[in-house]
C-alpha cells in the first residue's frame, strides 16, 4: 500500500512511524520551517501549486490514499485536500488533534478579532503566539508584545512595541511560568492548536490569572472521514489496504 501523508505535525510524524515499513508512507511537508523534523520514509517538501497541482501530482504519483494529518489552522491544504480526492475518487482521512477546552478564553473567529480584543480590554502586555501569518492584525495596537514564534516574522508586520524570541516547542509548565512573569505578561493571544507541546502556556496563564485570549479553528470540510487519534488513523489506513 501507497499512501500521500500531508503532514508536518507531530501527530503525521507518529502516524509515519507507525506505518513504515509496512505502508509506503509519502510525507508532504509544507517547507515552511527550516530544518523541520523529518518522519521515517520517503519526503517531499515544498507546496503543490493549489489545487490544480495538486491534482495533478496525485495523478502522476498514484496513491491508494491520502491522510491529511497538517496543522488544525492549515485550512487551505485541508480543503484542497478534501476537494481533489472527492474529484478522484482517492480515499481521504482527516487526523485532526482534540481542540484545547476553551476554558475561561475569550474566543474570537479570526487574529483582527484578536487584535480588537486586546484594545478593547485594554491589554498592555501580551504574550502572542499565532504563528506568523497573525502577526499583522497586531501591528498598529498601542500595546507592547512578546512575540513568539518559530522563524523571523516580518519586521515590516510587527508591533511598534515588541520582542521577538525565536524558539520552538515542546515547552515546560515552569518555563512558561516563568516566561509570563518575568515580562508581566497580562493576556496571552494563541490559537487553539490542540496537543500536548504548547499547552503549558495557558495552563501558566490560569495558575497566573493572565487573560487568554483564543481564535478559533476553522471548520472542517464537510463529509471527509474524520479521527482524533493516531491509533484510529492506522485502523483506517490498514482496513482500507484490505478493501
């Protein structure tokens, strides 16, 4: 069996290690991020050229299924994704990690809901952590901002007032801790990305009292087979070997 991983996730890397030797694993990886973690098996990197390329691709590379296991925010990927196979015919599975419980969060759709937020209750001191593509929406508050991410943002997008610090996950619940206080952080601006590596940062908020602000996921293509877990993608994938 032949399978295209979108991938680029923890959880994509898991699903390959599980897999390999096995199934003939073909990870897709955004190539976004230098020097990403690599899974087991084959790799390619870089995008497809929309969907047409997408397309395209899948036609030269025959697959007997493609498990779409990107970042929960990776909304144009999943669609795409969701919109070829349905085309082709190529079975489709969506490895979508549980959503964090929002909690006390105030949510908001979309980083300039964000942004209104943080003028609204009048935040001087915010953590953000909405990736890159985010970092716009916040450029012209009168707030001052630690911003994290995992490669140079923009300068030209960031806030008047910030400091950038460049790092990767996992982190640690006492580094985190340790993080909000000494920059008396007073609202923390994330995205609900789900799993294990960056939750400690709002549970250092809670046990801080430091406001959380969260924009939410963006649906899910409607009727595209759906699991939550990394277990239940390999059940998929090997029964749909023996259809």
């Amino acid at each position: 069996m032949r399978i295209l991983l979108l991938g680029g996730t923890s959880e994509a890397r898991a699903l390959a290690a599980r897999l390999h030797p096995d199934v003939e694993v073909i990870s897709s990886l955004a190539g976004r991020v230098p020097d990403p973690a690599l899974p087991v098996g084959q790799v390619r990197v870089g995008g497809f050229g929309g969907v047409e390329g997408l397309r395209r691709w899948l036609r030269d590379h025959p697959v007997d299924a493609v498990v779409d296991a990107t970042h929960p925010y990776a909304a144009t990927m999943t669609a795409h994704a969701a919109r070829v196979c349905a085309e082709l015919g190529v079975p489709h599975l969506l490895l979508a990690r549980p959503a964090w419980p929002p909690g006390d969060a105030i949510l908001v759709d979309s980083d300039t809901e964000a942004a209104k937020t943080v003028v609204e209750n009048g935040y001087s001191r915010v953590f953000l952590t909405t990736g890159r593509s985010g970092i716009a929406a916040f450029a012209e508050l009168d707030a001052w901002f630690l911003v994290r991410a995992v490669t140079p943002p923009d300068a030209a997008e960031l806030p008047r007032r910030h400091e950038v610090l460049l790092s990767r996950g996992p982190y640690r619940y006492d580094d985190e801790l340790q993080l909000l206080r000494e920059h008396r952080i007073d609202a923390l601006v994330t995205k609900n990305s789900g799993g294990q590596m960056t939750r400690p940062k709002l549970d250092a908020a809670a046990a801080l009292g430091v406001a959380v602000v969260m924009v939410d996921r963006p649906p899910l293509p409607t009727g595209v087979t759906t699991v939550v877990t990394v277990d239940d993608a390999v059940v998929w994938v090997k029964s749909t070997a023996t259809v």
